[in-house]
C-alpha cells in the first residue's frame, strides 16, 4: 500500500506523518511522529513490518472541554512543532533564530533572482552570516537545491559548521587541510563533495591546483564566499588571484548560485571592486566610477539587483523592531619612551636610513629594503621582543621575483592591505635582504637583536602603562581583548599581564600559531572564567566566535588596541568583535594606544587613523584608505621617517601638500560611499513587503511572543509556573521529552526577547526544551489514555460574538511538487494551520472571513474559569459540527 507525502499512518503502536523521503523508496517509508521532532525521524521497511492508515474520534466536550487557555495552548503547540513551513518563506520553521526583520531584505532579493547572485556588504556585526545561511535554507527548503558549500578563511570555518548546525538545522562537515584526509579515507572514487552535500571549505586549501580541479566538477550549485574581498584580483598578490581565479570559473556556470559576504566590499581600489562584482554580473567590470545622472540609472539600477550594502544606523529601528546595538565609547590613551628605549629606536631608525639610501642595490633589492625597514620599525613600536626577533629573522619580502611583487608583498604585510586568511600575518617580519651571515650588517643585526633584548622589562614604558590601563577596565568590570600586531608581543605582553593582575584575573593568549580549531577550543574554555582578558593577534579580528556557547552571550565588551593597526578598516574589524548584535552589555569601550615621542605611531595615526575616525563621525561609515593613493602614502613614510637627516618630529616631516592631497583622495572616496550605501540600503524593497511577508510567517509559525505565551502557560498548568524575567527553570519541572533539552543543567534562567542578560538563556521556537515541551502537549492532547494541559475542544465566552460561533481550528499537510532545472520533480511537505469559522446552523451557517476567525482567535475571554464538569448546553452542539476523523480540530 503507498502512503502520499503528508498523510497519517499508525505503526508501531503510535501515529506518524509521511516525510517527503519516502517518494524516492519503494520499500521504505520515512516517517516522524504525529507531535514528534526530527530527532524522532525513523525508516519502516514495508515489506516485514505492517503501517495502517491513522484515524482519529472526533473529541468528546463531555471528556475534554477545555477554557480559552486551553485551547491556546494546544494551536500554539501545534504551530511550534511546524518544521515544514507553508509559507511564505518555508524555511522559517526550522530556524534556530528569529531573524531580525532588515536581515530578510537580501533574502527577498535573491528570490526575485534565478540564478541567485549577490553581494551582502553590509556592516560589521549586523549579521552577514545569518544573512547568506537565511538564502541557502530557504532554497534548500523550496527544493532548489540540494546541496551547499561556503568557502572561507581556514580560522572561520568552525564558526560557520557551529551557524549552519545550531541556527539553520544543516550538518556541514569542515574541509580543511588538517581534516581532508580523515574524510577521504574510505571515499574510493567518489568526491568527498558527492559524499558530503554540505561543506565548509577553506579557500586557500582548495585553491590549490591538485586540489582545484576536482572541486570545480563536484562543486554544489550554491557557493556561500566570506570575506569575498580577499578574494578580488589584486594585482601582485599571488594568494588573491588565485582565489579570483577559482571564483571565476565557478561563476562561469550560469546556473550556480553565488553569495559573497563581505563587510569591506570596496577596498579603496575600483579595479579589485569590478573584480568581485564581474562574478556576480560580468559586465558590471565596466561600471562608471561615477553613477549619478539620469545616463546612468541603468548601471545603479543594475548594480542594485546584485548588492546590498547597509549601515549599523540605517538598521537599529527597523520595521518597528528595535535592535540592541550597544554604544561604543572610544578613547585614546598614550605613552612615552624610556631613555633608553628612545635612543635605541634612533640607532635603528638611522641604519635604516642609511640602507634605503643605499646606492648599491636594484630596484627591486631596493624594494625589499624599502618595505623590510618599515617592518623593522613596525617591531620596534610593538616590543622588544618583536624587535629582537624580527633582528633576528630575514624579511618576509625577499624572495620577490621583482620590484612590483614586492611592493605588493609589502603593502599587505606592512600597511595591513592583506587579509587575515594569510598565514604568517602575524609573524615578526625581517629586516635582512643579505643572505650570507658573513655580510658586514649581519653583526650590526645581531648586537641590535641583544640590545632590544636587555630593554624588556623597566625600560618598556609602553607594557608598563598598558598593564595599568587594561587593570583599570578589569577593576571597572569589563572583559577586554588586547590587539597586538605580532606573535613575540602576545606572548611577551600576556606574561606583564600575568603578573599585573595576579591569579583572580584569567589571561588568555591566541596567535596565528594555533590552528583555527585550537584557537575556538581555548575560547570556549574561557566561558567558565568570570574575569578574564584575551591577548591575540589579528587572527582573531574577524570571524571566530568569541560567544559562550551556553548562554550565546559576546564573553568581551571592551578592546585595547595595544599596537596601532596600520589599516583603520582593521581597527574597525577589531572594535566589531564586541560592538555588534548580540551584545549584552549597553556599552562597549575602545581604547586606542600610542607613543607620545614615537614617530611612527605620531604618523600613523595624525595621517590615517584620525582622519578615518573623522570620516566615520561624520559619515557613520568606515571608509577604507583609497589605495589608488599607495605611492602618496609611501611619500609620506619615506619623506617622515626615512628621509636621511630627518628629525623624530613627526608633523614636521611631510609636506603639507602631500597630506592635503591624501585628504582629498579620502574624502572624495567617502562621498562616493556616502551615494554608494544610500543607493545599495535597497530602499527599493519597501517596508510593507518586508512587513506583510514576516506577519504571514508569524501568524503561521508563532514568534517569541507565542513562545513565551505557551511556555508559561503550559508551566503554569503543571504547577510549576515561570515568575518574572529572567525566570528559573527547573529541568525537574519539565516532562521527560522536555527535560532532554536543557542537557545536565538541573536549572536555568531563561528569557524570550533580547537583549540577554548574562548567564541567562534565551528560548527560541526550535530550542530543544521549547519543542519538547510542544510535542508533549500535542500528544497528550491526542492521546486519550495520556493526562496533559490543553484541549481540543472548549467553551469561550467574549464580547467578541455577539452569538453563538464556531471556530474550526485544523492542522493541514499538504505535499507540493517542486519542479527541477533537471526537469525532474520533487516531494516537498508543508504544514499550516487553517482556521474557519460561521455562526447559526443548519441551512442557516453564515462563515466569517479570515479578520474575523483571527479576532475571534485573538480575543480575551470574559471569565476565565476551571474546566467546566458539565459542559454547557452550546457545547453539546460541537459534535455536530464536526466532519470527518476529527484530527487535529480544536
């Protein structure tokens, strides 16, 4: 016997509802139970064991009438327990999350597109990756696809396995240079691709050429690419063009689906720019740098289809939803050199000098010098044992094949212009082009390497000072993370830290040396420790989750950027691992550091850093320095620091002109972001879409209003009830299927709406406990031979009728058929709650329309008393009233 997609059958002594799984076996059918969850999910083999059809008594008033609490309780139950949503957006029933309303924006976009291909730029800790996952679920749910893979820096990809699987319901696997192996083991011939239809992949590991080209035949038809930027065809950068490279031919296919996320789309270079948006639409590589005028509409209009782009301000207030984004209370604090520390700095800056002027060497000797001491100075500022090291070590830059090569290697390791998917980013550069140890400089390296070594310690006023004021944000109750530039410096500062702040206070460190999946271990481990500071590199400036995984709280609220960024869109990328959604503290500090008498801190941050913070006041947005102004910017550290018989008078070593020209280049950059972002915010989609389409999705799945309804309710009839918030649950006051839940924790405090307290938890819809704590309800209701709150029938007396009414309240499955681009077709099961209702009998039935069943639904009962023990006259009416088997009818 065949059982159609949605139907009811009876086995093994319970009922089960037919799964879209079952349409592609002949023997097999997949079945979950009737209120059941899909943990429950189990395959029956037709041929040995016996399935019926399943059918239900109409319910007895004179057993089950229930009150208006009741009744609510069991219609919130059943639309809880939905994990196959009608509509509009069938994805929604199984989320993890409630999605803030702008973050449904780029999910309408891409359902006007086939193929899907966008560009989410929007700004740090709004929520890109939820963004992108909302995409790839709904699609995935709408039977489009079938398979997914994101492709990411290596240090990002636990982060999206933990999004996928907690938030969106989808088991990825990592793919990575330390897991490939273990998931090819026992492959054959098959791609781990083909095995494994959802796939977290590290970019710079696939890229590689033997591994390349099997990823570009088994890839999925929809690619999820983060921190796209990496990504553009930067000129020089070998990593970066390959990565381009593989994106290109992936886009090549017309039918692919491609998201790129990125919260710097445009660099400050507009060739890289066109480059990622030509694998969105190829032509747009020719968009005019300027896109105003009635001429160009056709490119905005063009360019709009494809990206979104939105500020933090835009989105705060937002379809009448208030996101908690927390104040960000920035400051500046500083530092003077020791004598000693002082004077060595002048040595080395005057060796350097001599060897950028140094006559002998090429043009690209010359270059790998020019950008070896700039490194070399860079270490000097963050520490003495950066410094010591860096002596020690041969620069990174040497081995370039040419003078425009290493200027590109240059700039992305010293101007910070790289990514933080590079390995060794964080690693001390050199500052020796000679290769021979006999070398006359090699000494001079040498004994600078021990001096720097002796200035550990009393002579390091900068620790000194920087351990003071990162106690002072302990003792004032704030968890920092401590920016440094480079590896010696987290070890070295950690260790000051240590011995500031004694046993009470737990330091952690975390540098690129850790792999991305030792560095997520130590900073789960840190949930546990009440007072704590991080101390790491950049490797941790974007992506790694920095949440406790219990309570989904941000563990830190404030950042000491102990060594000045030389890129301001890092610092932004820093300051927004504690100031995004999420945060459970109002306020969040940023404290930017710097040496009084240092000239190169004094240019870095007169010329850049200050003039981005300007723009950002001003604008709201983070601008990036426009690279097309690299040589300008080159002109000022050649001109300020190692000019030959230069001064350590920062402001008076640049050309004003020079400075001006810079400012102008930045501002114009800003004013055409500032059109950029009102352009891409997608005003086009009007609030109303966005409004109409969540309020269906509501009505039909119940929101966090509807769980924290059912869940107090359902408590309260247990006689257990919740009081206040954040409330206490009790694991001993839940039944079994909900005590399973919360896992070994004997009690929690929960809450339902944001923002989250700390050390409290927030119930969600599809949070184990929450849906347990449904399925029970929805069974007892249905089974007669078990006792639970809720009804499905009852007597509600509101002045909302005015006469006798019937509300018929009616769980639907329906199977849809989804066609493929193969031109195949596939089973899909949606589930919904259907409400009708009329007043008068007989031939004399007059039904309401849909406002009025939902008033009726929605309204307050006059008296809300006990279950009647005989049930009034109009509720020996209700058999009559209902047909059939009487399945889910309240």
């Amino acid at each position: 016997m065949s059982f159609s997609v949605g139907s009811l059958v009876r086995a093994r002594g319970r009922e089960w509802v037919v799964l879209p799984e079952s349409a592609r076996e002949d023997s097999v059918l997949w079945l979950r139970p009737l209120g059941g969850t899909d943990d429950e999910i189990t395959g029956i083999y037709l041929p040995i064991e016996p399935v019926e059809t399943a059918r239900f008594s109409p319910p007895d008033p004179a057993k089950e009438l229930g009150n208006a609490r009741d009744l609510s309780m069991l219609r919130d139950a059943l639309r809880l327990g939905f994990r196959s949503g009608a509509g509009p957006f069938r994805s929604f029933a199984g989320l993890g999350i409630e999605p803030r309303p702008y973050q449904l924006v780029p999910l309408l976009m891409a359902l006007r597109q086939d193929p899907v291909r966008i560009l989410v730029g929007d700004d740090v800790g709004i929520g890109k990756t939820v963004e992108a996952l909302l995409i790839a679920r709904e699609l995935l749910d709408r039977g489009e696809i079938d398979r997914i893979a994101v492709l990411c820096p290596p240090h990002l990809a636990d982060g999206w396995v933990t999004a996928m699987r907690d938030q969106f319901n989808i088991e990825a696997v990592p793919v990575l240079a330390g897991t490939a192996a273990r998931l090819e083991r026992h492959l054959g011939h098959e791609s781990l691709f083909d095995r494994h239809p959802f796939a977290v992949v590290s970019m710079d590991f696939i890229k590689s050429e033997h591994r390349r080209a099997e990823f570009l035949r088994a890839c999925p038809d929809f690619v999820i690419v983060d921190e796209a930027h990496g990504c553009a065809a930067v000129s020089g950068a070998r990593a970066q063009q390959q990565r381009h490279a593989l994106l290109r031919t992936l886009s090549q296919k017309k039918e692919r689906h491609l998201v790129l996320v990125t919260a710097t789309p445009h660099s400050g270079n507009e060739e890289n720019f066109r480059s990622l948006l030509g694998l969105l639409d190829p032509g747009l590589v020719e968009l005019p740098l300027d896109l105003s005028g009635d001429e160009n509409r056709p490119w905005r209009e063009r360019l709009a289809r494809h990206m979104v782009q939105r500020r933090r301000g835009d989105l705060r207030v937002y379809l009448d939803a208030d996101t908690p984004f927390p104040d960000r209370l920035v400051g500046e604090e500083s530092y003077e050199f020791s004598p000693a520390y002082r004077s060595f700095l002048e040595k080395v800056l005057g060796w350097c000098r001599e060897r950028v002027a140094d006559p002998t060497l090429d043009k690209r000797r010359q270059r790998v010098q020019w950008w070896s001491t700039l490194a070399l100075l860079r270490s000097i500022s963050s520490s003495p044992r950066a410094a010591a090291e860096t002596l020690r070590s041969r620069a990174k830059n040497a081995d370039a094949a040419s003078e425009a090569e290493a200027d590109a290697l240059g700039r992305q390791s010293v101007l910070d212009q790289g990514d933080e998917s590079d390995e060794g980013t964080d690693v001390v550069p050199g500052s020796q082009v000679e290769a021979e140890p006999t070398h006359p400089e090699h000494r001079r390296l040498l004994d600078f390497a021990r001096e720097a070594e002796g200035l550990e310690g009393k002579d390091d006023k900068k620790a000194q000072r920087a351990a003071e004021l990162v106690a002072k944000l302990v003792a004032d109750g704030h968890q920092p993370i401590v920016f440094c530039r480079f590896i010696p410096t987290v070890d070295y500062f950690a260790d000051v830290l240590e011995k500031k702040l004694g046993k009470d206070v737990h330091v952690e460190r975390i540098t690129g040396l850790l792999p991305p999946e030792d560095r997520a271990l130590r900073i789960k481990a840190l949930a546990v420790k009440t007072r704590r500071v991080l101390v790491c590199t950049d490797c941790l400036s974007e992506g790694i989750n920095l949440k406790d995984p219990e309570t989904e709280h941000i563990m830190f609220d404030a950042v000491f950027h102990y060594d000045l960024s030389w890129n301001p869109t890092r610092h932004e990328q820093r300051e927004g691992r504690v100031d995004r959604f999420g945060q459970p503290k109002t306020q969040v500090k940023a404290l930017t550091f710097f040496g009084k008498d240092n000239p190169v801190d004094g240019l870095v941050l007169e010329v850049i850093l200050r003039k981005h913070n300007a723009i950002h006041q001003q604008l709201g947005i983070s601008v990036p320095v426009p690279t097309d102004t690299d040589a300008l910017m080159e002109a000022l550290f050649e001109g300020g620091l190692l000019r030959k018989g230069a001064t350590n008078k920062q402001l008076s070593l640049f050309t004003t002109t020079q400075k001006n020209q810079l400012d102008v280049e930045w501002q114009s950059a800003a004013e055409r972001e500032k059109k950029s972002r009102a352009l891409f915010a997608q005003h086009a989609i009007k609030i109303d879409e966005v409004r109409r389409e969540l309020e269906e999705t509501r009505v039909s799945l119940g929101d966090d209003a509807v769980v924290e309804r059912f869940v107090r309710d359902t408590m309260r009839a247990r006689g257990t009830p919740l009081i206040g918030s954040p409330a206490l649950l009790r694991a001993s006051d839940l039944p079994q299927a909900a005590r399973e839940g919360i896992g070994a924790a004997s009690e929690l405090r929960v809450t339902f709406s944001d923002p989250v307290p700390a050390g409290v938890l927030r119930l969600r819809r599809t949070h184990p406990a929450v849906a347990g704590l449904a399925a029970w309800v929805a069974e007892c209701a249905l089974d007669p031979l078990l006792q639970g709150p809720a009804r499905r029938c009852g007597v509600v007396r509101t002045s909302c009728a005015t006469t006798r009414t019937i509300v018929l309240v009616l769980r639907a499955r329906m199977q849809l058929v989804s066609p493929r681009r193969s031109g195949t077709e596939i089973a899909l099961l949606a589930e919904d709650l259907i409400s009708a209702g009329f007043s008068g009998s007989g031939s004399n039935q007059t039904w309401l329309d849909e406002s009025a069943v939902n008033a009726l639904l929605a309204a307050e009962p006059e008296l809300q008393c006990r279950r009647p023990v005989d049930p009034p006259a109009g509720a020996r009416r209700i058999p009559s009233s209902l047909a059939g088997n009487g399945e889910g009818r309240l």
